[in-house]
C-alpha cells in the first residue's frame, strides 16, 4: 500500500461523505425545478443531517441491539461500498479487498440489518416495510450482479478498478451487451435507492411506503445515520454506473494531472445524472407493489440478456 | 521411540470410530441411566470428533494410506482408504459433529420415547456408519456401512416414536433411502465391468465405454441423489428434520447429506476418471432446478425445522450445481477452472455442515425453550434468549451468503467459476452456463430473503404468545455446542485462504491443479482464485474497514453532538392501537414469494364469506411433486398390484394348475 494510494483513497472517502447529500440535494432541487416548485438550497441534506444529530433519539421499549447497531452498520456498509466503486482513480489500496460480487454482497449485508431492524420491534408497518425491502432486494441484487458481469466477462475480471480501466481504455463504440446493461442498471438503481416508479421517497403513505416503513421507527442520530447511509447508497449506485458506462475522466495510478481533473469531471456527471434522475422521477408515476416484481424481472432478464449478447456476439 | 511402528493416520481414525461404538455400547450398558449418559458420553463423544477432525487434518496433505479389516463374510474383507477426499470429508464430520455431540449432551431430556443409553447407541452408531462410509474402498463396505448409516438415522428420527407423524416420516425416509441404496449397487455393478472384483481400485483400473460410464453416473446421481435430497427425491427431507430431534437434525442435514455428496464426487472423479460433459450440463441442470425449488419453498414454510430443511434442499442444490460445473470443465481438460468449481463446492459443503447444524440447533433451544415449532407462534425471543439469537444470526448471515460470513467465499468461487466458462469450446456450452449462472444468483438472493424470515420471525419483533416470556436461554453444554460452530462459520469466513489450502490436496488427486499456488498472491490475506487483477476479496480487511468505519461514526457522533437517548412506545405512524398480533405472522411474511411463485405451488386457500360468524383464513402449501410423482407412481404400483393379485383366487385346484403350468413350461425350455 503506498502512500499515494492511501491519500487517494482518504479523497475518496472525503467526496463520497461529502458528495453524497450533495447528490441528493441537487436531486431534489431538480426535481423542485422540474415540478414548478421553489427549490430548497444545495446544502439542505447537510442541514437536515445537523438537525437531527442534535435530536434526542427515541427507541422503542422493546427494542433489542440489532435496533441500536444497524443504523452505524449500514452507514459503515455503504461508506465502505462507495470506497470500493472508482471515483477519483482506479489506484486505490482498498480495491483488492472487494470486487464486484462482494459490492452486492455489501448491499446485501445493509439490507439484511436493516430489515431485521424494521422486523425488530414489532410493528405492523416496520414488518410490511421489511417484507416489501426484501422483496425488491432478491430481484434486484440479482439484476445488479448481472449488469456487473457483463462488465467483468468484458474486461475478464470482477475487479471493479482493473474492469474500469479496461473499459476506459477500450476504442469507443457502443457495444450492444453494455446498452442492455445500462437499460437494467437503470432499472435496477431506481429500484434499489427507493425511488419513483417503485417507491416514493417524498411520501408516508402507508399504501405504498418501502425504504419510510423500514425506518419509520428511528429518530435523532440514528435516523441521520440512516439518512446519510441513504445518500451514500444513491453515490455509490451513481458512481458505478458512471464508472462502467462512462468511464472516462477517471484518473489512472501515477496520473497526477488527471486526479486534478477527476473530481470536476465526476461532479459535472453527476449533475447530468442527477437532473435525469429528477426528470424520470417526475415524469413518471409511482406503479403498484405487485407490478414491482415484473419491473424488476424486466431488468435481470435484461441483464441476462447482456451477458447473452456479449457470449454470443463477443461485443 | 524409533523402534515403534509409526502410527498410521487410518488406524487413529479407526481407534476413534472404534471409540464411538465402545461409547454407544457403553450407552446401552447404562440404559436408564440419563445423567451418565448425557453429562459423560456424549461429551467424551465430542471429545473423540475433535481427535477424528486433528487426525484427518493432519493425513489431509499426505500419501492415501489403507488397511484392510477382516470383518464381514470370509474372503470378502472390508478395504479402508484413507485420501485426501476421505480425509476432507472426515474432518468435515469431526468438526461438526463435535458441536452437536456436546449439544446434544445438554438437550435430550428423560422421557422422550427412547431411552437414553439406547438413543446414544442409535447417535454413535450412525456417526460411525458415516465414517466407515468415507474410509471404505470396495462396494461390499460401501454398502454395509451406508446401510448402517441409514437404519441408524431411521431410528433417530423415530425417537418419538409414539407419534403417528414422526412413524410416517421415517417410513418415508426408509423407502427413499433404500430406493437410493438399490441405484448404488447397481451403480457399483456397473463399475466393476463383470470382473467380480467390488474394490474400488478394481474400480479405477476399469476403462468403461461412454455408454456404462454414463450408466454408472446416471445411477450414482439418482443413488446418491436421494440421500442428498435432489429433486424429485427430496420428499424425505422436509418431513426427516422435524420429526427428529435437534441434533439429529443438524447431524443428519449438516454432515449425513455431505456423505451423499462424497458419493457423488469419489464416483465422478475417482472412480469414473473423466466425465463427459453433459453430465455436468444434467447435474447443473439438476442442481439449480432443485436449489430453486428448495428455496421457494423454505419461504414459504410456517415451521421452522421444516424451512430449514428446505433450506437445506436448496443448499445441496449449489453444491450439486459447482460439482456440474466442474465437470462441465474437466470434460474439455480446462482442469485449473474444473479445480476452482470443485474447491468452491467443497467449501460449500464445510460451510453448510457448520452453519446448518448451527441454526439446527438453535431451533432445538428454541424449541425446548416453548415447546413450538411454528414460527406464528414465536417471536421476540431475542430479548429472553440472547445468546440462542446472536449465535443464530451468524449462521443466519452465512446461509444468505453475505460477507464477511464463510457462506460468502463459497458462493463467490461458485460465481468466479462461472464467469470463466466464456473460454469453453462448445457454442451451446457458452450460451447455456450463464443461464445457470443468473439462477444461482437468484436463487443466493432468494435465500436473503428466507434467512430474514426465519431469523425475524423468531428472534425480533414482540412475542405473539403470552407463554413466551417464560422461554429461558440455553444451558451451558448447550452453548458450548452453539458457540463453537458459531466459531467455525466466523473463521471459515475470515480465513479463506488457509481453508483452501486444506482443500487444494483433493483437486490435485483428482484433476491435478489447485488454487493455493495462484490463490495466494504473496499474501495470506487476500484471496485471488486466479490472479489479483482478475479478481480478489479479502474478509478481514473488508471486516476490519466496516468495524473502523462503525467505530468511528459511534466516537465521532458522541463527540460532535451527543449520546442522549429516551426509551418510548414505538410509534408506528401514530397508530394508537397496537398488538403482537398486528406483525406478520410467516404466511404473511413469505405472501410475495408465493404470489410470484405461485405456479410452484399446490395451494389449498380457505377464506371467510363476509357472513361468518368465526371467520377463519387458512392457506396451505404443498409439494407439487408429491402429487405429479409419488402419488402417481403409488396409484401405479397399486394397480399393478391388484391386477397381479388376480393370481390369487383361494383355491387349491387354481394353485395346482399354475404348478402344473409352470412345469410344463419349464420342460418346454429346457427341450428347446
């Protein structure tokens, strides 16, 4: 591990912790801007943040310790995924750590503490929020962890440093396997950050809530943790796709003059990222639970489909 | 001490399962005698499945060593062998059996149908049936000790054998075992290729054409397949592990299915040589489609032995899909990819030893604690059973395959695996392996969800029966059992690397390549199947930056705010009214999984009218094969029975007819 390296990977953690309620509040302005509404400020995901690390937390009698750890683990899980997805460079000491099934397998770890969580103190909504969270994980994960083999058969490997560099280096030309990839990515990221069409993240209704009903029960620092995990999760998810599909602007090892450049060009991508998030958000209408499986099938079979196509026609 | 005889890894081995069967008689001596028994053998027995899984360990790198035991029929001795797949295999009975025997010592209580010295004569005799099962190298003690291994297991899961269920549900696993059992001997029938020699080394020497070595696979795959719990022969199982006690159930889900896949691979790899390569295209086939199955139905289940043992099914599942996966590859001499398929369904099979027997188990404490299988009635017993509930989540964490957990590097050498097979020659080959592939992950995801059921429904959320709050923790022996395969799961999980140095021996026997050398990468810690830029996972250090991470947010939180906390009532979006009953209950929890699967299913639903005055929901869930093929083939063998019950008519005139016909026919052969 070299120092270099090490820095590099300390930058990262940096913009991702501060980039992520970044994201997130560029997002809602959008959104805000799409819908005619005025926009709240750029740093109003920092400030909810302050606000409720100052709130008192409130926890159920009957709450175990699961309630109490979860919401420091997935924080922990997702700021380690958004370590493990390039940002800034492909030179990072931690990637060898993780590759693209342990990515999954992070998410997964945030999700399984995090309805165990709902489940833990016995309410109605916290079961059906837990239920309907696991529901979209298992088609979800599986659409994810197809989309990051099509880039891995691509590149020969499932590193997901060495599969960026790979597909950067690659002479342009939109293969046909990475175009239905990115269609189920797609899919599969609105799915997994709990966004329109399958969950609604401005609303509590009842009917219809996933990621609310799962932590309707936490409050003060917890929630915040939670928050924050969320916005981190939304970075990560952005980043790796930006990562495979437009890999460009990422700094290689020893490219000092490109790390000065990496983090501008990441921003102006996830500002792209972020109005087209908004825009799909507001162009489309929140759709039943039960159609969320066939959404979500749409997407593995997609990218199934892409792995398919890359065998079959090498590209 | 030069001048002693070197004492032999085999004949320490023997020494232990000779140990075990002084144990059980033992047992049987002191047949009331329930404190001996339980505070003395089954400890001793622990004692002696540790000294098995030392000795195996150590023989693991070295040369086979046999011995032959002149037990049984004159002139048919009984050959041991002592390979590095045996001596796998034996490790993998040592370690887990070692947690349950010490279990097992704190949970059988007076008065549960059989006595106790006679249950620890069954338990001793069917840990030593499995062992000779591994060390035996012809079919003759093949078959006798697989015999033993399956009449002694019959009578565990009988132990309450005053229940008319549990007497069905052992019947049912006699006739599926032995139906097994038949297809074994044909299968070594068909190897022995009419030299009259039943050794194995007999075996290995024989060069069977493609059409009998595809005989001998089918009936090994069908054989063993049915003690492995492969569909469509799995009936036995969902109906085996509740009806048994506890620790029978984690012996016989955790280390007894391992000896059907140690079947599996001594035939395929050992004795056959090369596999071609639709069979590995029929077992991944197989493999998924009863990994799938296994794991739909445990979403479904309502008691919580029963979703394990689907669980279970879909377990042996994966590893019968890595086994076809590695034979896909040895078909084409791709033999370092072949190894890789192979150690990731080995480390399967440890790892599915340790965490299934662990949650096994934790269902016995749980079960002693409330008398109550189903989950509708549990819930909330994390707060008046901590440790039972911690060490559950850690097998919970394993069985849904997530990291750090060991669950995790089986399953991510499985899939490393199978993104190498775009290097296979056959067209089809390439197009059809992804498929299989894209299961594999569903099914692992799958398997996310029924873990959170089950560990959900049980340990968190409020009580649903009043009687619960009297549910007591484990006893110690009880823990012990518990904590040390918690430790197993932890250090499988965090120390890949040096597990797959243990495996590597097996893979160079038989395909001649191993993962340690490219495993390694100058570096215990980091685990790289291939090359570190191909791709590489490291537990610890993926351990150790969440841990840091997590410390840091508690310190940093406490630091720049506060640590202020105010215990309430929950506050479920205002809702005034609240009870335990308002959670899901386990139908409601998998309802989304049987809507999806629904064409799975035999679904029998009862719902109310409006004008009820009890009204009463009830849905049921059955096994779809149960009726497309049992119940078929039964109606079938009944109607063949009837009609050749036609024969018999009660008198005595018919009878000497049928001799008279016999005997004229009998002259009319042997004039012609």
């Amino acid at each position: 591990m070299n120092l270099e390296g090490f820095l590099a990977q300390l930058v990262a953690m940096v913009v991702a912790l501060v980039g992520a309620p970044l994201v997130m509040g560029w997002v809602n302005q959008c959104r805000a801007w799409l819908q005619n509404r005025r926009a709240p400020p750029l740093t109003m995901p920092f400030r909810t943040l302050h606000k409720l690390f100052w709130k008192e937390s409130v926890v159920a009698h009957d709450a175990s310790p699961i309630f109490r750890v979860t919401p420091y683990v997935v924080f922990g899980c997702m700021l380690l995924a958004s370590l493990i997805v390039p940002t800034l460079s492909t030179n990072m000491p931690m990637a060898p750590a993780a590759d693209a099934i342990a990515l999954v397998g992070l998410f997964g770890v945030a999700r399984l503490f995090i309805s165990l969580a709902a489940m833990d103190i016995g309410t109605s909504f916290g079961t059906l929020g837990a239920r309907r969270e696991m529901l979209v994980g298992f088609l979800a994960e599986p659409a994810f962890l197809m989309v990051l083999f099509t880039a891995s058969l691509i590149s020969s490997s499932t590193s997901l440093a060495t599969t960026v560099s790979a597909l950067a280096h690659r002479e342009f030309t939109i293969l046909p396997s990475l175009a239905f990839a990115g269609l189920a990515f797609t899919m599969v990221s609105l799915a997994e950050n709990a966004r329109v069409p399958v969950d609604n993240p401005a609303t509590h209704l009842e009917l219809t809530m996933i990621h609310e009903a799962l932590i309707l029960e936490y409050s003060g620092r917890h929630l915040a943790l939670i928050e924050w995990a969320a916005s981190l999760k939304l970075f990560a998810y952005s980043c790796a796709g930006l990562a495979i599909f437009f890999p460009w602007g990422i700094a290689e090892a020893n490219d000092h003059v490109a790390l000065l450049w990496a983090l501008p060009v990441l921003a102006m991508k996830l500002a792209i990222g972020g109005f087209l998030l908004a825009l799909i958000e507001t162009i489309l209408a929140k759709m039943r639970i039960f159609r969320v499986p066939e959404f979500l099938a749409t997407a593995f079979l997609l990218g199934v489909l892409a792995i398919l196509v890359h065998l079959l026609l090498g590209a | 001490m030069g001048e002693l005889p070197e004492l032999l890894a085999i004949d320490a081995a023997m020494a232990v399962v000779v140990a075990w069967f002084a144990v059980g008689l033992a047992g049987l001596a002191a047949l009331h005698n329930f404190s001996l028994v339980a505070r003395v053998l089954f400890p001793l027995s622990a004692a002696l499945s540790l000294a098995l899984a030392g000795t195996a360990l150590s023989a693991l790198p070295g040369a086979p060593q046999t011995a032959v035991l002149a037990i049984g029929l004159p002139d048919l001795p009984f050959h041991l062998r002592l390979d590095a797949l045996s001596a796998f295999f034996l490790a993998l009975l040592g370690l887990a059996s070692a947690g349950i025997s010490v279990f097992a010592g704190g949970y059988f209580r007076r008065g549960e149908g059989t006595p106790p010295g006679l249950l620890c004569l069954h338990y001793h005799l069917f840990l030593v049936g499995m062992a000779m099962v591994m060390l035996a190298d012809d079919a003759y003690a093949f078959m006798v000790t697989w015999e033993l291994m399956a009449l002694a297991s019959f009578f565990l899961v009988t132990t309450n054998h005053r229940i008319a269920e549990i007497r069905r549900a052992g019947f049912l696993y006699l006739l599926v075992a032995h139906v097994g059992a038949i297809a074994i001997l044909l299968c070594f029938g068909v190897l022995q290729a009419n030299t009259g020699d039943y050794t194995f080394a007999n075996m290995r020497a024989q060069n069977l054409s493609p059409f009998w070595s595809s005989c001998a696979f089918l009936l090994a795959l069908f054989g063993f397949g049915a003690k492995a719990g492969i569909l469509p022969l799995h009936v036995w199982l969902p109906e085996a592990h509740p009806a048994a006690p506890s620790p029978v159930s984690a012996l016989m889900s955790g280390v007894m299915l391992k000896t059907a896949i140690y079947g599996m691979v001594r035939v395929n790899f050992d004795l056959l040589g090369s596999p071609l390569w639709w069979w590995g295209v029929a077992a991944l086939s197989v493999g998924l489609a009863t990994a799938l199955f296994g794991v739909v139905f445990a979403a479904a289940q309502v008691d919580m032995k029963r979703l394990l043992a689907y669980s279970s099914i879909e377990n042996v599942g994966l590893i019968v899909v890595g086994l076809g996966l590695a034979m896909v590859f040895a078909a084409y001499r791709m033999n370092s990819l072949a190894a890789l398929a192979m150690v990731a369904s080995l480390y399967h099979c440890l790892n599915h030893a340790l965490f299934k027997s662990l949650l096994f188990l934790g269902t016995g404490s749980v079960l002693h604690a409330t008398q109550e299988r189903n989950l509708g009635k549990l819930g909330g017993l994390m707060r008046y059973m901590p440790f039972v509930a911690w060490t559950s989540l850690v097998g919970v964490v394993a069985s849904a395959g997530l990291p750090p957990s060991n669950g995790f590097v089986s399953e991510w050498l499985l899939l490393q695996g199978f993104l190498f097979t775009g290097g296979l020659p056959n067209p089809y080959l390439r197009m059809l392996v992804p498929i299989f592939a894209a299961g594999v992950v569903l099914v692992a995801a799958l398997a996310g969800y029924v873990m959170v059921k089950f560990f959900g429904v049980i340990f968190l959320g409020r009580p649903r029966e009043d009687k619960l709050a009297q549910a007591h923790d484990a006893g110690w022996l009880e823990r012990l059992g518990l904590a040390w395969l918690t430790a197993g799961c932890v250090l499988l999980g965090l120390f890949p690397v040096a597990v797959i140095e243990v495996i590597d021996p097996i893979t160079y026997a038989f395909l001649g390549r191993g993962l340690a050398q490219s495993g390694r990468a100058g570096d215990w810690l980091l685990l790289a199947p291939v090359s570190a830029e191909r791709a590489s996972y490291s537990p610890i250090l993926f351990l150790l930056v969440t841990a840091a991470i997590v410390a840091a947010a508690f310190v940093l939180v406490r630091r720049f705010y506060h640590g202020r906390l105010r215990r309430a009532a929950p506050w479920d979006c205002g809702h005034p009214m609240q009870t335990a009953r308002m959670q899901d209950t386990a139908e409601g929890f998998g309802q989304p999984i049987r809507q999806i699967f629904e064409p799975f299913y035999r679904m029998h639903r009862e719902l109310p009218t409006p004008f009820d005055a009890a009204p009463r929901y009830r849905v049921t869930v059955e096994d779809p094969l149960w009726a497309w093929v049992y119940l078929r083939i039964a109606a079938a063998t009944e109607a063949v029975s009837r009609w050749v019950g036609m024969l018999q008519r009660g008198r005595i005139s018919i009878y000497l007819l049928y001799s008279f016909l016999t005997l004229v026919a009998l002259l009319f052969l042997t004039q012609a």
